[in-house]
C-alpha cells in the first residue's frame, strides 16, 4: 500500500489498521503524509502502526521505483479514462500489487498516475463520484484480497 501525500493522520491510521487485517506485507508513507509515531494515528490504528511494516518516501516516485524493482505491479486508485472497474480486475496468481492511494482533495499526483501499470476505479452510483480515501483503500483491499484467497 502506497499514500501519496495524504493528510489526515487519522486516515493514516485507518489504512493502517485495514492493512494490518489483511496482511500487507508494507505501506509507503509517502510526501506530506503523517508517520508514527503520532497520538493522532494511534487512535485509529489502535496499534497497527507496530503491527505493520512502514517505510517513508519524501517523493512518491521513488517509493515507486522501488516497488518495480521487488516486482510489484503499481495499482492507482483513480478515477481517470483509462481506469479498469475494480470489479472487473482480477490480479494474476504469484504477482505481486501495490494499491496507491492519494490526497484526499487532489487524489495521485499525475506523475504517479503516469508511473502506474494499473489505473483502477471503484464504481459510484451516486452524485458525489467521491469516498474517503481510507475506505476507497479499504474497499480495493478487500477486493484484491478475496480474490486472491478465493484462488488458494
């Protein structure tokens, strides 16, 4: 899991704990996003912030490179033209995604857009075509987890 430059520590902290229960081998904390120790990400971590690997990157793009270089597949949540529905995207057996998830004003910098294998949309009946960037990253976590436990 990859946050590039999400503000709230308190979205933080949810990613967090979401990771921890789903088993994310890391996050990336990337840019102006907050980082542990902070009583403000414990509140909503409730201790995942031990429990889960983190590393931080000043810039996202170099959090990037590093996944492409231990074989990651880049996944950004996005709502651009490209993008694949969620529900429509089935990871491949034995690879390996990271999910970026962006500001919760300005979503991924277009530069980390452009950096991704993957754009992926979550699709939204209603009006706003906008959710909180903790259950945007919690909803496309549960996806690619169940399809790849339903796989085992």
């Amino acid at each position: 899991m990859v946050l590039d430059n999400v503000r709230s520590l308190s979205n933080v902290g949810a990613i967090l704990r979401t990771c921890d229960a789903f088993a994310v081998e890391e996050v990336q904390l990337c840019g102006v996003t907050g980082t542990p120790p902070s009583p403000e990400i414990h509140k909503t971590a409730l201790g995942a912030e031990d429990s889960v690997k983190w590393r931080y990157y000043a810039d996202t793009l170099d959090g990037i490179t590093e996944l492409k270089r231990r074989g990651f597949t880049i996944c950004v949540l996005e709502q651009v033209e490209e993008s694949i529905s969620l529900e429509r995207f089935i990871p491949e057996t034995g690879k390996k995604y990271a999910i970026v998830a962006g500001n919760e004003v300005k979503g991924v910098a277009q530069e980390v857009v452009d950096a991704a294998d993957i754009c992926l949309e979550i699709p939204q009946a209603g009006i706003k075509h906008s959710l909180n960037v903790s259950v945007s990253a919690g909803i496309a976590l549960w996806q690619l987890y169940s399809e790849m436990i339903r796989r085992q």
